[in-house]
C-alpha cells in the first residue's frame, strides 16, 4: 500500500501543477496582448515587465526558499504558493495597476516556494528506483499545462481583432478556477511515512510542543540555509558552473522569448487579420508539443552517456537557429514593440502561419533540449550537491528571463533573435568544453 499512496501523491502532485500552470503559462502568453487591449486610462502596466518582476524577485526568492519550506513543510508551502498563484489570474479580472504589479511581486515568491517544495515532495515520495519513473510522470502532466489553457484562447479569441472586456473576463475566470482546483487539490497530499503521523499526533497533544516543534524546525534549517549558502558560494567559483552559465542565461532569454514575446509577436502581426489573436493559443499549444516530443525523446533516449548529452544540446543550437531565421523573415520587426495592436512594417517573406507554427514546435524542442541536458550535467556532475548547483541554475536561468523581459519591450524583433544566437553559439561552445573537461578525470580513472 505504501508503494501505492506514494505514487498517488506523485500523480496528484502533477495534476496539481498541471491545473496551476495551465492558468499560468496561458496568462503569460496572452498578457501583452491583453494588456494593449485594455481601453481604460486608469491601468498603465506592461505585460513584460510584469514577468521581467515575477523572475527577478523569483531568483532572489530561491535563495530564502528552502528555509521557509523546511519550515512550513512541502504540502503546506504548496497550498500558499497555490493561492498566490491565483491571486495574480483573478487580478486580470478587474486590472488595476498596484494590484497588478503587486500580484507579480507575490506570485515571484510563490513560485519559488512552489518549485523548492515539489522538489521536496517528489524526492519523499521517490526511492532510487523510482525517482526517474516519478520525475517523467511529473514532467509530463506539467508539460500539457500548455495545451488546456491555450486550447481555449484560441477557440475564444480566433476572429477576434479586439479583445473585450467580457471576453477578457470569461477567460481569466476559466484560468482562475483551474488555478484554485489545482490549489484545493494539494490538500489531498497525504504522508508518505504514516510513522509520521502517528508522532505529529503526539507532538499535537500540547500547543506548546507544536510551537517548539516550529521553534526546532526553524533554527535547524537557518543552519542548513547558512551551509547551503556557504555550498551555493564555493560552487559559483567552480570552473564547471562557471563555464555553464553562459548556458544557463541562455536558457533564460529562450525561456522569456517562448513563453512571453513570440506569442505577442503573432498576436501582432497584421498579416493574420482576424485569425492572429487565436493564433496565440495555436502557438502556445504547439510550442507545447515540441516540449513535451523533446522530453520525451531525451528523457528516454538518453541514459548520461557524453556523446548523446553533447549531441542533444547541439541540436538544441541548430534547431533554435533554424526558429530565428525563419522568424526574422516571417515576423515584422515591429511586433514586440507595438503598441497599437497591429504591426507597420512589412517583413522579408509574407507572414505564413504554417512557418509561425513551424517556429513555435522549433523553439519548444529546443528548449528541452538544453534544459534536459542541463539538468542531466549537473545531475552527473554535481551528484552529491545538487541542490545547490540546480540552485544557481535556477538563478541564473531566472536573473536572465528576468532581464529579456525588461528588454523585450523596447528592442526590434531583429535584435532580440540575434542576442539570442550569439548567446545560445557561446552556450553551447561552453558546454562542448565542460563535456571535454569531464573525459580527462574518467579517462585517468578507468586506466
């Protein structure tokens, strides 16, 4: 029965997210384009600097994280992010400008407290032999978060030049009663150790051993921050981590130019007339569907072996050039920028839907491919510390989003797609050579 409830909390863990994050993941696709399309004076927000807030305070946050977590434990931690989470969907509601930027604040350090716990959670829940089972089934209900929310974008919004308000508030009460079932679901968790239990019931006997049980709790994991913090330190001069950042940022920037600028882009582009504001919700879901094909080819195929690690980033690189070329050529340069919501300038082909959506599968399969093979390095790499290194990764990767997102509003379509290039051409390069690093100390072992 044990082996049973575990696996039970994995998969509602995952519908969990996959509920939070298809409100989510929608919300920051469609968010610019919302965002113009509010005709009140009072509301002056930026979609993108709305997610350039939520991944700034979102790296800060994972710092602090695990020692709230430890604290408050897993299931607990969940619940509040659960409804922080929720309060910036309802704010789409009835937008206002504080409330907006508020939310955004809250939802960076739900989020973080969101993914220290899961991690938490799933590593409870897992035993060697399963954390690899555990972590796909995870992955792959969290991957179809894409699906759902868009789906529905598009079926409400196709042949739609304007978004109006109650249209606005159809959807966003959609997303905002996923966002809370997800929520309610984390209550259901049950323990994984039922001798756990049975002491909690003791501890509950006197309000005062609860407290010191709180009080306990929360110097022993001020200890454990300050060792991570000293661990977290020592990694950053490493000559590995180092080396990945370059990496790492750029996973950063291709994560805020998937999840955020190309779907506005689309949504801008003159030359889809009415169809362009559904087309957001195609191009999220089919974004979706190279993540979860690249997953799930990599996360299969490869069992840590180097040659395949450096060949799946390579064709991470190729693929992501391949997307920036056929978008410079299909998307006019104006779109992430306009602000009326339609685009002036004329790009080099004439915009075809059929490459636009070529494009977003591009950028999703390229996507798992560095992230995949990033997690699987410093997995390999960093065996005995890895909650510190996917700590920096984290940080870095989110320090970047954070900063694209600044920039994406102000910077032509051309000069984002090349920062991205040259960024992802130096990534890959650093990654060939942490790979070569790696072969020296084994080729000596093995002798």
């Amino acid at each position: 029965m044990m082996a049973d409830r575990r696996t039970i909390n994995v998969v509602i863990l995952g519908v969990g997210f996959l509920l939070i994050f298809t409100a989510f993941t929608t919300c920051g696709n469609v968010e610019q384009t919302v965002v113009k399309s509010l005709k009140n004076s009072t509301f002056s927000g930026s979609g993108y600097h709305s997610l350039g807030i939520i991944y700034g305070v979102f790296s800060f946050s994972n710092l602090l994280a695990p020692t709230v977590v430890s604290v408050l434990g897993a299931k607990l931690s969940m619940f509040l992010s659960g409804l922080l989470y929720s309060g910036y969907v309802a704010v789409f509601i009835l937008p206002t400008s504080w409330s907006f930027y508020l939310t955004s604040v809250l939802i960076g350090i739900g989020a973080a407290l969101l993914w220290t716990a899961q991690g938490l959670f799933l590593v409870e829940n897992s035993e060697t032999s399963t954390i690899n089972r555990n972590t796909g089934m995870f992955w792959a209900l969290l991957q179809c978060s894409m699906l759902f929310g868009n789906l529905y974008i598009y079926f409400d919004w196709n042949g739609q030049t304007e978004i109006s308000d109650s249209s606005r508030r159809k959807v966003f009460l959609f997303l905002l009663v996923a966002s809370v079932l997800g929520t309610l679901s984390f209550l259901v968790l049950r323990r994984s150790h039922p001798e756990e239990e049975m002491l909690s019931e003791e501890e509950g006997q006197s309000l005062l051993s609860t407290r010191s049980m709180y009080k306990n709790r929360a110097s022993a994991a001020l200890q454990d921050t300050k060792s991570e913090f000293k661990r977290i330190l020592q990694l950053l001069r490493a000559k590995t981590i180092v080396l990945l950042s370059p990496c790492m940022a750029y996973s950063g920037l291709e994560l805020s130019f998937y999840s955020g600028v190309y779907g506005t882009c689309i949504g801008a582009t003159t030359h889809f007339g009415k169809a362009a504001k559904g087309l957001i919700g195609i191009s999220g879901i089919v974004v979706g569907i190279g993540e979860i094909v690249g997953g799930g080819l990599f996360g299969l195929l490869c069992k840590n072996s180097r040659f395949r690690r450096t060949s799946v980033v390579f064709l991470g690189m190729v693929v992501h050039f391949i997307a920036a070329y056929l978008i410079f050529l299909n998307i006019p340069d104006d779109a992430p920028v306009v602000f009326e919501s339609a685009t002036q300038k004329d790009p080099y082909l004439t915009p075809s839907v059929s490459i636009a959506l070529l494009c977003s599968f591009l950028l999703g399969l390229g996507d798992s491919c560095f992230n995949t093979q990033l997690y699987s390095i410093l997995g390999h790499v960093y065996a005995e510390q890895s909650v510190a290194a996917f700590a920096i990764f984290k940080f870095i990767q989110s320090v970047s989003a954070a900063v694209a997102f600044f920039y994406s509003g102000y910077l032509l379509l051309m000069w984002q797609l090349l920062l991205l290039v040259i960024l992802g051409f130096a990534g890959t390069l650093c990654f060939f050579i942490v790979e070569r690093m790696q072969d020296f100390p084994l080729d000596l072992q093995e002798d």
